[in-house]
C-alpha cells in the first residue's frame, strides 16, 4: 500500500479552492411551502417543499430535453440552474404532474402516483405499524427522512439510503454486513435520462477499506486504493473540503464511507458524471452560472473501462471530444452519442466484403488492414499460439468472417471478434502495440482515389494560375502599387487616429500571420509591420460574437484611450465574421519573459523593476480614474504587461473584456491559466470593481520582487511546494523582507526602502475583503514614496491555504465597517490585526 507522493498540483488546487471560498450565498429565502409532506399536505404539479433554509428543494422537475418525462427530484435551492442531486422515480417517469401525486399512503409509505392513480414508486418500508401517522421532511442536508409524525427521531425511511449520482456531506457509501444491501452511486443514463447508467461507484463490497469504480456493474475500472487512516492511497488530492473530513466506520452491522462539509462557503457537489464516468466536484459559480469542474477521478478519461464504445476510441490529447470512432467507422446513434450515451459506439460505414482465403473476388475487393500504431489494445483479445508470423496473423484474421483485428507483438498473435472495447489511441505506455483493423476495400481504397484526384485538381490550378500569372503580371504590378501607396497613407494615419484595415492588409502586413508572437485569453497575435518600418502586432480576436457596428463603438472608445502606460491600439479589421487589432509593437516583449526564465542576458536589475512596477500602477490608474468610463481590465498579468525598447511598461488587452460583449464564462475558462492573479471576488457572484484589478496588480508585484510566479511549484529538495505570496506575507510578518526578493538580484543593488514599501503594498493589494485594498491611485502614491504605508495583514484565504506553518497570530481579520474611506483605507484596515502585528513593527 505505497503512499503516492503528494503532487504539488493538489496545492494548487487547494489553493484555488480556498481562494475561492468567500462565496457567500446570502440570501434567505422567503420560504412560502413548508418542508413537509403529510397526510393532509401531499405534492402535485408544479408545487415544491424546501428544506429550513431553501438549500434544497423537493418537486417534481424535467430534465430539459427529455421530452416531457417528469420526475420527482431533490435539487439545489439556491442555484439557479436546475441541479438535481436525488431521483425518487429514476426509471419510471410521469408525464403529467398535474395529475400525478407524491403522497403518505394509507400504510405510511411515501408513495408516487401516475395520472392512472398507480403506485409507480414508494419507499416500500414494512415496518411502519398503523397507529403510526408518518410524514416526508426535507432536511437542509439534502436528505428526504420518512419518519414517525409525532417523534422526529423515529426515521423509517430516508434518501441518503437510496443515493443516485450525488454524494451529499452526510450521506453514507457502504453495505450493511447483514442485509448486504449496500449504499452506491449509479450515473445518469445521459444528460436527460436519469435512469441508472453504466457506472457505478461504491465502497468495496469485500470490506476493504477502498472504493471502487464499475462498469457495468463487473468490471472495476479504478480503485481508489486502501484508507491509510487519513486518505486513501492513490487519492492524496482529493479536495481539502472532502479530504479532512472523510470517514471511514467499521460498526458491526455495517461498514461505509462519509464524510463531512468542509467550512467552505462554496456550493459544491461530488457526482458520478454519466458521461465520463469519472466522480467529478463541482463549484457553482454564481457570476457564470455554470458548474465548474475542479477536480476528477480517475484523472484521465480514458482509464474508464469503454468510455468510448465499441469501436470508439479514446484519446489524451485531443482538443474537441475525448472519443472518436475509429477509422471507417461512423457514430451508431448520434443522438444518444450527443446526450453522453456512448454505449452503442461506432458501426461500419461499408460492410465487409468477407472474402478471405477460400473466395476467389477481385484483389481490390478483399478486405484490407488499416494500420494503428501507439494504441492501447482493445480489451479481451483471442490469443492464437499456433501463429509465428505478422502475415500468418493477418491470414487468422482474414479467414473468419467476425474477426475484426489483430495485432502482432513479435511473438504474440491477438485478433479480436466484434466490437472493439477499450482502444485508446497515441498511447505511449509500455504495453501500447500496433492493431490492424480490419476494413471494406473501398474504405482503404478511398483515400487513395481521393488522394489521386486532389493531386490532379492541383495540377489543373497551377496550370491556369501559370497562364494567368504570366500574362497578366502587368496588372499585378500596378494593383500592387496602389495597395502600398494605400498602406503607406494608412500606416501615416495610424500616428493621429484608428485606422480601419481591409483583411487582406493585414494579412501582408503579417506576411500571412507567419510570426506569431504568443497566444492570449482571446485570441492569437502576431508579428506584421507597415510600410515606412512601423512594427505593428495584430491580435486575432477569437470566439467574438458581437455585430459589427458594435465592434467599431467598442473599438473606437478603446482606441481614443492613451497614456505612456498602456498600449495603444492603432487599427482593427472587421470584416465579415473576423475580428482583429492592430497595436503597437513592443520590442522586449512580455514581462514575463524577463521575469521567469533564467536567461541571464533578460535579467532585470532592481531599479528597472521599480519603475516597472510604478508604471503599471500608473496605466491601470488611468483605466480606473481617468478615462471618461471607468474600466476594469480583468485580466492583469505578466503576459499582459509588455516592455518597450527601453523597458518602459505598457499595459495590453485593456477593454477586452468590455469588447467580449462581458462574456464572463470566457474568461472563466481561462481561470485555470490565471488563476493565480484572480481576485477572490470572482467567482463569489458580486459585482466585479476595480479592486478586482488591485488584487490582480498586487500578485503582480509580487512577482515583479521575486521573480518567480506565485504558484510556482519549487522542487521537492527546496522546501516542497509553497504558495509565494503566502510565504512572503510571513516573511513580512517576521521583519524580514529581503528574504523574499529575487535571488537573481545582488543585495546590494536593491533600495531596501523601496522594496519595503512594494512588499508592504503588494500585501494590501492582495486583501480578500476589496473594500481594504487600497485604489490603483494610491498604489502610485505610495511607490512614489508620496504617502506611506502601514504593515498589512496576512488575507486570510492565503492562511488557510498554507503549507507553511503559520502561529496562530497571524490570523488576521480586517474590519470591514471602519474601512470606508478611501484616502486611509490602508490605515483603517491593520486596525484589527494593530496589537498583534505589533511584535513586528518593533523589530
Ligand atoms: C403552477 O401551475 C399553475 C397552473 O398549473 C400556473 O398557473 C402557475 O403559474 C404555476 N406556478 C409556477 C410558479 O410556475
Ligand atoms: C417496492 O417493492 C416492490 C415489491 O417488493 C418492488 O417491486 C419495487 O421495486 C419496490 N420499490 C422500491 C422503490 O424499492
Ligand atoms: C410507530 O411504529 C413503531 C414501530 O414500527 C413503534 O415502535 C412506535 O411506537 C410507533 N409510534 C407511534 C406514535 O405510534
Ligand atoms: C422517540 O423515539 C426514540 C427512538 O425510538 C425514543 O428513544 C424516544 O423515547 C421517543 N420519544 C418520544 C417523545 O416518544
Ligand atoms: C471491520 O470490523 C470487523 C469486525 O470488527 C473486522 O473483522 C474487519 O477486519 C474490519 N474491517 C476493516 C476493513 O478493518
Ligand atoms: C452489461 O451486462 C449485461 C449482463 O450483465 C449485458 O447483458 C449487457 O449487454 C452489458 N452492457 C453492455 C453495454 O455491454
Ligand atoms: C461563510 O459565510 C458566513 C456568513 O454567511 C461567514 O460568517 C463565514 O465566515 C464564511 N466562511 C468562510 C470560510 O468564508
Ligand atoms: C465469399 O465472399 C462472399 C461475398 O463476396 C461472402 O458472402 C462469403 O461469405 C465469402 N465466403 C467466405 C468463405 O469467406
Ligand atoms: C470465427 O471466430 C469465432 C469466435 O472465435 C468462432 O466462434 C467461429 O467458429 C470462427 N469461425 C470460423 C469459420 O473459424
Ligand atoms: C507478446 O504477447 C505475449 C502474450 O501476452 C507475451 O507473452 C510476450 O512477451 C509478448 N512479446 C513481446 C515482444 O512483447
Ligand atoms: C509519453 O508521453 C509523455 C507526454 O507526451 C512524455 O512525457 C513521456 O516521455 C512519453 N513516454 C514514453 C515512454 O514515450
């Protein structure tokens, strides 16, 4: 029972998840239905029953898109999406709700009658007596108790038995020892069937300390290794919220798994997902109104057992799906394929013709073999000992009519009746091989006859494009000239004003985007020049879906903003559906380049990053104070600051997020990218300031001294993996600021009193509460050295994500009701954390 090493990403993941954790869900529901089902109060249409505070509710609901098919369902109050976390009738739905009825039976069960008025479901408990009157309560745990009306403790029945794809804190996962009857969790069929599908999750049934994972209720596809008292060997990351709090109980009548809610504040949800069939947590986030994934077991998709299907394939590393069909092969059921049902798989596109060894057809009618090599091969293979050859193998194959592959491994014959299960493709494992797939002629032959005609239409082009070329290149010339007479003019008018480009300038300009400088949230740029030696970087803009008249609006307020600071836009191009900007070009690239790679030749001494620093502040200042409207950037981060040639700093993709049409889930897909600069504020659901900007600028700065990314993950022989910022807010603490500046700088080049006061700032910056980070305007003032600044406290998010250990007094709080005036802000703040920081204010 090997220990897996600790990876340094679940860190970061705790991290994240902390960081994260001030999502306060605030509202009191004014509950109007009561939480429980009587005898006199039974459910029906459109009415619900709410747990004590309105975290879930119980009522009948349709999965959109299943066609009518009602079901009566327990799902998440406060979430606006319609989140199901328990089924009753998972496989008998109504189609009616209005004449169907969820009601206490005259025996006491809780039962669910169809517009025929038959029991489709009930809680079937025999033990009910009665004299009993019994009710249904919805707790705020999410559990549905069944119990005696007049003693709430006597619970004949409750949900958290009978748990479907949701795995609610509280609930248990285990058997009873006696009965056997065990507690599971079963996927959906697809995305609008909650019927049981073909995962299953469950704890060992031989009483080990273990969980498992099935397919189709025989094969077990991961294990999540035996408990070692706090974990479970091979899963050292589960998320902080689950990990402290999971228990594992041996009684003598039955044995489970459980654990509690952690003290985050996020809503969060542990499924079998039905698609991937991976146990997936989920974090609502309120401002995108979406679920976001942050973490999965088994990791990869593709160690599910037949994830794809007969004759899918699954696949790492590719961008669009995780599953294809193979070669020659086309999806049987799209549609159940598009609801995450892949259990029918892929079916041949052309028959096989089956003409083996004994027919006598036509070469180009036998059946072929399509080579895939770095597969892992498909599950239960028929070994043939008698084979010693590739080809005798081939000859195996070709000879019975339901063989549809094989492989060769040197010593080894395989071939495969039927459906291929379990391929996986650019598999680079040691047991990867090379399969054969068996294929009609004509899927073989196609390919080639395609490849044959393509090479003549070539032909045929280059012959006319010759003739045109050649005769008309007079034309050419002159339509040549007037383009770059045109470009010129342009080039001219991009000093005083935006100039609006034809594509195909561009596209010259950019030498057909052949140098491409790096790749952002939106889009990629690169490299182009205008005539009379102007570099230029164009941005493509990707995923943009806004008209083009607003386009120009949003463009041109963008390009009337200018200041030293910030990189100015000089055209765009909107043309059909493409979207794209013209900036200036910086020659020393991004800042990051410089800050993070070791290349000695880009080191930054310190009174370059200094000026840096205060020029940053300076641009983001402008954004937020000076402009007519104020803006939010959203996305400050090194890649986003560039360095002129004299390594002044300009501050890029300004108004992006404006220009995006506020397409918020966007820039929340790259929050796994920039995670580290993202204020906590972000996903908590309210609105997004200009302090989310300071946040961002303070974990900047930071950077900007030590340079090295925050979230970094140092090698194990330093000192494990740490969280920067965490680190040297203590190292603050303790007086000792130098101990966080980058090494690459000599002690003695550093102005000790300016790095104080950029550590000190960047640590307010930082604050969870916004109210206590200081204003854009006041960072510049401070780095001036115009106001000064008191030590900060340490944000509490980053305490409670450290692997430092920290003394308990340095748990900090800001006093969020004194910290309203902007000019003293920072002052007001330390007020609470004053008499216990003050050990350090006298070193
Ligand atoms: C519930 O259904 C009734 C009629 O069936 C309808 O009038 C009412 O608006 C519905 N209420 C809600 C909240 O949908
Ligand atoms: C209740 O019991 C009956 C008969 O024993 C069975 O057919 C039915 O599936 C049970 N229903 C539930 C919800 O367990
Ligand atoms: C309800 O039934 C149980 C046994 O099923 C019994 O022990 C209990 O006393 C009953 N309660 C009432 C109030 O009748
Ligand atoms: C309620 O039921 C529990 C469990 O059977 C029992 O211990 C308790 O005395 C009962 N309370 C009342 C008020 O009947
Ligand atoms: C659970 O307890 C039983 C009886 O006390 C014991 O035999 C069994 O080994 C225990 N199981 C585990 C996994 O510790
Ligand atoms: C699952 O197993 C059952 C028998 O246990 C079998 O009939 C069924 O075809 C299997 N499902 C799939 C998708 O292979
Ligand atoms: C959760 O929210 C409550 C108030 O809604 C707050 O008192 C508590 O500190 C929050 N917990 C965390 C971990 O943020
Ligand atoms: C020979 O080919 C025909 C079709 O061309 C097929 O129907 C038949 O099964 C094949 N016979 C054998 C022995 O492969
Ligand atoms: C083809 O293979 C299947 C499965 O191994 C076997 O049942 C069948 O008899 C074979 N047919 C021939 C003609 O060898
Ligand atoms: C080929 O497969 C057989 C059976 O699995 C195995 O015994 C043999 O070592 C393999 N040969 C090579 C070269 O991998
Ligand atoms: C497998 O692929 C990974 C990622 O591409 C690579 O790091 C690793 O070296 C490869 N292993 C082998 C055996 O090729």
């Amino acid at each position: 029972m090997a220990m897996a090493p600790s990876s340094s990403s679940a860190t970061s993941f705790f991290l994240l998840f902390y960081t994260l954790s001030l999502f306060l869900l605030s509202f009191t529901s004014a509950a109007t239905s009561t939480d429980t089902i009587s005898a006199q109060h039974s459910l029906t249409g459109n009415h619900t029953i709410t747990s004590g505070v309105g975290t879930f509710v119980l009522g009948f609901f349709t999965p959109p898109g299943s066609g009518g098919n009602y079901y009566i369902g327990i799902w998440y109050g406060k979430v606006s999406v319609l989140t199901p976390a328990w089924v009753a009738n998972r496989v008998t739905p109504v189609t009616d709700p209005t004449m169907s009825e969820l009601k206490i039976s005259n025996d006491g069960n809780l039962v669910l009658l169809d517009q025929f008025k038959s029991i489709i479901w009930s809680t079937n408990v025999t033990a009910i007596s009665s004299s009993n009157s019994t009710v249904a309560v919805i707790l705020d745990n999410g559990n549905l108790q069944l119990r005696d009306g007049s003693n709430s403790s006597l619970v004949f029945w409750q949900s958290f038995d009978h748990p479907t794809d949701t795995w609610l804190p509280g609930a248990k996962l285990g058997f009873n020892k006696i009965t056997k009857r065990s507690q599971h969790l079963t996927s959906w069929k697809n995305k609008v069937d909650p019927s049981p599908g073909i995962f299953t999750f469950e704890m060992d049934p031989t009483g080990s300390f273990q969980y498992l994972f099935l397919w189709n209720l025989s094969r077990i596809y991961w294990a999540s290794g035996l408990w070692n008292g706090h974990e479970f060997s091979s899963v050292t990351e589960t998320p902080s919220n689950y990990r402290d709090d999971m228990q594992v109980v041996n009684h003598t009548d039955e044995i489970y798994i459980t654990y509690t809610e952690g003290a985050s504040n996020l809503t969060s949800r542990l499924v079998l997902d039905y698609d991937s069939g991976q146990n997936q947590v989920l974090v609502w986030m309120e401002i995108s109104k979406s679920w976001m994934l942050v973490w999965s077991r088994p990791r990869s998709k593709c160690t599910v057992y037949a994830v794809c299907g007969p004759f899918g394939s699954c696949s790492d590393f590719t961008i669009t799906a995780f599953c294809n069909c193979v070669k020659g092969f086309r999806i049987k059921s799209q549609t159940d394929w598009d609801l995450g049902d892949r259990s029918q798989g892929c079916e041949r596109k052309t028959g096989l013709q089956c003409s083996g060894l004994n027919n006598d057809s036509a070469d180009s009618e036998k059946d072929g073999f399509f080579e895939m090599p770095n597969v892992r091969l498909p599950d239960n293979p028929n070994t043939l000992a008698t084979v010693a050859s590739r080809e005798g193998c081939e000859l195996a194959c070709l000879s019975n009519c339901s063989c549809s592959a094989y492989s060769y491994n040197g010593s080894g014959c395989f071939v495969w009746h039927e459906g291929l299960l379990n391929l996986q493709e650019q598999y680079n494992q040691s047991d990867a091989g090379t399969l054969y797939l068996r294929l009609a002629a004509s899927e073989l032959q196609y390919s080639e006859r395609n490849k044959k005609r393509v090479v003549r239409l070539v032909i045929i082009i280059v012959i006319v494009l010759a003739i045109l070329f050649s005769s008309v290149p007079a034309i050419l010339i002159v339509v040549k000239k007037r383009e770059s007479r045109r470009m010129i003019e342009k080039a001219k008018a991009t000093q005083s004003h935006l100039v609006s480009f034809t594509y195909s300038e561009l596209q010259q300009a950019t030498r057909k985007f052949s140098t491409k400088l790096g790749r952002g949230g939106f889009g990629s740029v690169f490299k182009g020049s205008l005539p009379g030696s102007n570099d230029i970087a164009v941005k493509k803009l990707e995923g943009l879906c806004q008209g083009e008249k607003q386009f120009r609006t949003e463009v041109s307020t963008v390009g009337r903003i200018q200041h030293v600071n910030l990189v100015r836009l000089l055209g765009f191009c909107s043309q059909g559906s493409k979207r794209l900007l013209v900036y200036e070009f910086m020659s020393n690239g991004s800042l990051d380049s410089h800050l993070f790679h070791n290349a000695p030749s880009s080191h930054l001494n310190w009174k370059t990053r200094y000026q840096i620093a205060i020029g940053i502040a300076r641009g983001i200042a402008y954004l937020h104070e000076q402009c007519r409207e104020c803006i939010i950037h959203c996305d400050i981060k090194p890649e986003n600051i560039l360095l002129d040639a004299s390594f002044k700093p300009k501050v890029a993709d300004f108004g992006l997020a404006k220009l995006m049409g506020r397409d918020f889930s966007r820039v929340l897909t790259t929050l796994r990218g920039t995670k580290g600069y993202l204020a906590p504020e972000w996903i908590t659901g309210v609105a997004i300031t200009a302090k989310a900007d300071v946040y961002s600028y303070g974990m900047v700065l930071l950077e900007i001294i030590s340079g090295r990314r925050n979230l970094e993950q140092t090698t194990a022989e330093e000192d494990g993996t740490r969280y920067f910022p965490t680190f040297a807010a203590s190292k603050m603490n303790e007086g000792d600021a130098a101990g966080v500046l980058d090494s690459k700088l000599g002690p003695e080049e550093v102005n000790m009193e300016e790095m104080d006061r950029a550590c000190k700032i960047a640590c307010w910056c930082i604050q969870d509460d916004e109210r206590c980070r200081p204003t854009m305007g006041q960072v510049v003032q401070v780095l001036e050295g115009i106001i000064d600044v008191h030590p900060p406290p340490i944000p509490r998010s980053l305490l409670l994500s450290s692997d430092v250990p920290q003394p308990i007094n340095f748990f900090f709080e800001c006093s969020s009701n004194r910290s309203t005036q902007a000019a003293n802000t920072t002052s007001n703040c330390s007020e609470t954390g004053s008499h216990t920081s003050s050990s350090s204010d006298n070193k």
